[in-house]
C-alpha cells in the first residue's frame, strides 16, 4: 500500500500526544487589551518592556518530525495576532523568537539556552517530541514553560504547564481507551510503540493498563521506523488475533501498518490517539472507522470558540491549507494558556509571578473547546475525558462517537 506524499505534510506528530491530544483557550481578548495599560514603574523582568514582551517558541522547524509539526506555529501566530490586534497584554504586544530543536534532546537544551540567555525570552513555549533536553536546565534557572504535554516530563517540574496529560511520572492512566475498545466489542488489542521514541513506551503502557481494565487482553509490538519489517508486523497482528491496532507511533507509519494489516484483516478495528486532521482523507475509504482520540471539543460538535479560531487562521496563517486540525488548534490553545498566565501575572510581571498565579487558575475551559481544568490539580494527573471520532465510511469526513465526551476514572 501506498500513502499519498502529501499525508505527511498534513499529518499529526507524535507527541501528544496526544498527544496528542491534548485542547484549548480562554480567548477573553477583550479583557486582555491596552485599557490595562499603565506598567511605569515596574522592576525590571527578562524580556518585559513598557511596550512588548519576548518569548521563546522551541520547535522542531528541521529534523524528522518538522513537516508534521509545522501547523503549530500558524496556530501560535494566529492566536497572537489577535490578541496583539487587541492591544496586547496589559499594553504589551506578545512576540517571539523561535528556535530549532530538530527533534534532538541535545539540540533542544542548546536552543532553550540560547533563547534565555541570548534571546532573553521571559518564557518559553514548547511543542517538540524532547522537551526532557532542556526541562531539568530551565527548571533551574526559574523560566516557565507553556505547551503541549507529550510525556512525562511535563509533569516533573513545576516551572511546566499543559492543561492536557497524556503521560504522567506516576504511571496513570485513564480508564477512557478501555471503555471505547470495550464498546467496539474488542476482546484484545495490538499496541505498537517505537523504543526510539522516549515517549512511546510509557505511554503505551498507560494504553495497555486501560485497556486491561476494561477486560480487554493486549500484546505490545515494537514498530520502530526504518528497523521494523511491516510486513512481518503485520503477521504478528494476524497470528495474535487481535480485534484493534492501536498505539504511539510516528502517525505516517502508524497509517502504513494500518493500511498493510486493513489488506489481510479486512475487519480489524483501529484507535490512533492521533490523526484528527483533513489530510488524512487523502488516503480515502481504505481508513473507514479509524478512531482517533481527542481531548477538546471537536468541530463536528460546533462552538463559538471554533469560529473565532478558523476566522483568525484565514486572517493571520493563510498559508496553512487546512486549519481544522488539531496542531494547529494546539499551537492556538498553548499560546492562550501563555496569555492566560501573562495577564494572571499582572501589570507587572515576572517568571514567578507568571508561574504561581497561573497555577491557581482553576476554570481553564477554553471557551468551551475542553472541561474547566484545574491547573493546580492537572499537575501529574492524566486527562480523563476525549471525544472519539471515526472516519465515515466514504473516508472523507469524522463522524463522532456519541453525544459528548467518553470520561473515565484515573488508573495506575
């Protein structure tokens, strides 16, 4: 089988997480706009100026994962300019320097220090499959970091913030999956993960202790890119006699292996915690009723929030031909978590400041795109609830899966 090139410029990326994920924003624009000026007066802070602030943006522009992930940026660019449109923070308009992680642990601690140190950027915004390269430095050095929360890392260090926890450093996990599998009528379940990955196994595992608790047997198989024969993968699925394929995998060649075993096991049920994005219809009915998972309010289920987002990609990342797909949105929502804590920081702000006040927010709802979280009490605790999406059987549109989002209980 054959995917279309084109799929991986549109894909999803693995981190997600979730990633992916992970799902968004307290717009509020209105009380975030220059009637708050007035910062004569305040000590001095990294980055904070009378009239702007500077953060840093750490992602993979190059590297393995780039052309995924490079929908994250229009998402981040698109929420600024809104609220830069709006007169900013307190006054302040919001920028940013970017940096180039490739993918890499090392590079990701060199970029993160040259953004700090050079580019003196009050903050850092993360979304790259190795944020544990720089997490224990920036830690260190008192930086907060806002993003998408892709492993477990996000949930060691206090200076991070994600309002979404695929993996957490206790081993938790949500009970969700489970309950989905079980409702398909699986009885035992495939999960492929890449050892490459340092975020893959973990979150396999919180996958396959959902899934037990839901009665549901499983076998791990490692699919690691470039290394694994797909076609002796796709026999192992066959002799186990699985009912589903689901895992933490590079989205490209999860879908490769999807597409191999669809051809022998016609009717093999497929979970990917990632893939809510239009381009996945390029590859057409061949993906009828894979689901995917997702943890905001999806745009088969409209809200105001979704057309205030779509109106600002058209305005300010016309380049991105598809903004209905969850990097994008997940750029958008990480940069309102950002705003939510530099305007929780108040007219004079510092990294301390931004860091305990945005933790005492209790009411992140994103304008109805997620559930109210808690980010004092998501720290170190998985996300419970996720829409489940399948893709209808002319392979060009989500069809969700019930009414509202499928909630479980914390595991571990």
């Amino acid at each position: 089988m054959e995917i279309p090139g084109n799929l991986s410029m549109r894909g999803l990326a693995v981190i997600i997480t979730a990633a992916i994920a992970a799902t968004f924003l307290a717009i509020g624009c209105d009380s975030r706009s220059a009637a708050n000026a007035g910062t004569a007066g305040c000590p001095a802070a990294p980055g904070v100026s009378p009239r702007e602030i500077t953060t840093g943006l750490l992602y993979p522009v190059s590297g393995l994962t780039a052309s995924a992930l490079s929908a994250y940026r229009a998402g981040v660019d698109a929420r600024l300019g809104v609220v830069n449109a709006a007169g900013g923070i307190y006054g302040r308009t919001i920028h940013y320097q970017w940096g180039d992680d490739q993918g890499l642990p090392q590079r990701n601690l060199v970029e993160a220090q040259d953004l700090v140190n050079n580019g003196h950027a009050f903050l850092i915004q993360e979304f790259t499959p190795t944020p544990q390269g720089s997490a224990q430095w920036l830690n260190s050095q008192g930086v907060p970091v806002v993003g998408t929360s892709n492993n477990d890392t996000w949930t060691r260090y206090h200076n991070m913030f994600s309002y979404f926890n695929f993996a957490t450093s206790n081993a938790q996990s949500t009970t969700a999956w489970g309950k989905y599998a079980q409702a398909q009528g699986v009885r035992k379940a495939v999960i492929l993960v890449s050892k490459a990955s340092e975020g893959s196994v973990p979150a396999g595992n919180e996958l396959r202790l959902s899934l037990q608790a839901a009665g549901i047997s499983t076998l791990t198989i490692n699919a690691e890119a470039d290394i694994v024969d797909i076609a002796e993968v796709v026999r192992e699925i066959s002799a186990s006699g699985a009912g589903m394929i689901t895992g933490i995998l590079d989205p490209t060649e999860f879908i490769k292996i999807v597409l191999a075993a669809r051809a022998s096991i016609p009717s093999i049920k497929i979970l990917s915690l990632f893939g809510y994005d239009p381009g996945v219809f390029a590859v057409g009915r061949q993906l009828a009723g894979m689901a995917v998972a997702v943890g905001f309010t999806p745009f088969e289920r409209p809200v105001p929030a979704q057309k205030t987002f779509l109106n600002a990609m058209v305005e300010y990342a016309p380049e991105q031909q598809f903004a209905d797909n969850e990097i994008s949105l997940g750029g958008w929502a990480d940069t309102d978590l950002m705003l939510r804590g530099l305007q929780a920081a108040g007219r004079c702000p510092t990294r301390q400041s931004f860091m305990t006040n945005l933790r005492a927010v209790s009411d992140f709802s994103a304008d109805g795109l997620l559930s109210p979280v808690n980010m004092g009490t998501i720290f170190d605790h998985p996300t419970l609830c996720f829409s489940f999406l399948q893709i209808g059987p002319d392979g060009h549109r989500f069809i969700p899966f019930g009414d509202k989002p499928l909630c479980g209980q914390s595991i571990s």
